[in-house]
C-alpha cells in the first residue's frame, strides 16, 4: 500500500481543518491498529512533533518501518557528531526501538553550510553501523534539491505533492530522483486538509484563490468524486512515488482514506496547478 501514515497529530494539534486537536493515545492505539490491518507498514514522525516519538513509543511500533527527522542543529554547536548522536539516541529511547527505517534532515539547507560535511557524515556513519537503513531529506521545494544531490548521496527525499503544487513533476524532479534510485515520499496530499474543506468552511484569508477553489469543488461535484478519493488518486498515478505520507485524527478517517486509496479510477485531473507560494506553501499561510 502507497499510504504511509504521518504522526505530527499524535503529538501536536496540526491542519487548517483540525478540529479535534492533538490525537489521544488511546486513539493511536486505534490507528496504528488498523494501519496494520490495512499493510501500512510506514509511519513518519519527528523530533519537533511535540509529543508525538514519545506516544509511538509508548503505544509501540512493532511491525512499522519508522521514519524520523532531525531539527536543525544550533548556531553555537561545538561538536556535530556529538550533537547527531545525542539527538538519535534520544529518539530511539522515546520510540522505544533500537533501529529505524530513515533519518531525515528538517533543514537540509544546513547540508550547505561549512559544516555540513561533517553533519551528513554524522549520519553515514549511523547508517555503516546499522542504525538506520536510509539516510535523507526532507524538503519544501524541490528546487532545493539541485545542489544538494551534488554534494551528497541521498536515499530517501520527501516533499510536498498535490494537484495544487505540481512542482515535484513539472521541475522533472520525480523522474530525475527515480532514475537515480532514490526513494520518494509526498506529504501535503490534501494540502493540509484545505483541498478537504468545504467550500463553505474555507477560511476567508483563502479568498484571493476562490477561482483555483471553485474549479476544485466544481470538479469535484462534476465527477462524483470525493475529495479524498481525487488527491490520493492524482498522487497514485505517479508510479514513480514509493510513498504517500498522510495524517490522520481517527481509526474512521483512516478507513476513508484506505477505502479511498482502493475506489480508483481513472481520470481527467482538472487544471488546479498554482506556483503561488502563499498558497502552495502552509507555512505562509499565518501571514495571509
């Protein structure tokens, strides 16, 4: 199955159509039950997501590939060896695990910095010892990807897809990573749950794109078609895509998606693309 399952709701209360807040445990317990019914076997989880490490670890995460990040490192650090490996360790010990699938880097941008060949050969040396399987990055645009595929071997990138922010595959990126050999993982399918709003319940700083949202919605009724089955679809006729990342609140909305992921059908994807990048990229959204 291409569902990964993001966990930033398990330790934060995350997405513009949040409403329940941050995930109970008890809830998790409910997901990651079903997320194995279902043979999802990879969850995605950082060091930043509040709460979220500690609560996978205390539900337990037997039979997951588990996928971390790390934050950035601070402008005064000493030792960046030290700093990785401390980091690392402590991540385990909230995952209660001894291994994990990937490390990915929050701000790759530091790769590029005077030290960030000591950085990336913190974590080669992780992967040599067998304490991950991949090492990677996790990025917001993949125009960043230029230099760093230069410098470094990258195995696993993750980046934002969706039928609003199409950069991935108009840049030629998705077919440059795949020639290459390198696993790919989308978030933001659902761009973070906007495309999952209705209309009427779009917040009103979302305004300026009511002509790209109406078109959507519009498609959306034209087509018969929920909004869940149209962005997990347009993200699975990209074969190149090893995995989705999504994020979840509920055992119930975790069936939708999976039920969604299998309702497939071929389709006409309507022309939503946008380069706008206060509307492509989440983290503008506060200043809208």
């Amino acid at each position: 199955m291409k569902l990964a399952l993001g966990t930033v709701q398990f330790g934060l209360p995350y997405g513009i159509s949040n409403q329940s807040g941050q995930v109970s445990q008890e809830e998790v317990k409910a997901i990651l039950s079903e997320a194995r019914l279902n043979y999802i076997d990879t969850l995605d989880t950082a060091i930043t997501y509040g709460e979220s490490e500690t609560c996978l670890g205390e539900v337990g995460i037997d039979g997951f590939n588990v996928i971390t990040k790390l934050p950035a490192f601070p402008e005064n650090i000493q030792s960046i060896n030290s700093w990785v490996n401390e980091q690392i360790k402590t991540s385990l010990k909230r995952l209660n695990t001894s291994k994990l699938y990937a490390i990915l880097l929050h701000r790759p941008d530091q790769l590029l910095t005077s030290k960030g060949d000591i950085l990336w050969q913190s974590l080669e040396k992780l992967k040599k010892d067998g304490v991950v399987n991949k090492i990677g990055v996790s990025i917001s645009d993949p125009s960043e990807l230029g230099n760093l595929t230069k410098s470094f071997s990258i195995d696993l990138v993750q980046t934002p897809f969706n039928l609003v922010d199409q950069r991935l595959v108009l840049s030629g990126w998705l077919e440059k990573l795949y020639a290459s050999g390198v696993e790919v993982h989308t978030r933001s399918a659902f761009l973070q749950g906007l495309l999952l709003m209705p209309i009427t319940a779009i917040p009103k700083k979302f305004k300026y794109w009511s002509p790209l949202l109406n078109t959507w919605h519009d498609w959306l009724l034209d087509n018969d078609i929920s909004a869940a089955e149209a962005c997990i679809g347009f993200i699975q006729a990209h074969s190149q895509i090893d995995k989705m990342v999504v994020g979840v609140q509920s055992k119930q909305q975790l069936k939708q998606l999976i039920q969604a992921e299998k309702n497939q059908a071929n389709q006409v994807w309507p022309d939503i693309n946008c380069s706008d990048k206060d509307l492509i990229n989440p983290a503008n959204w506060n200043i809208l």
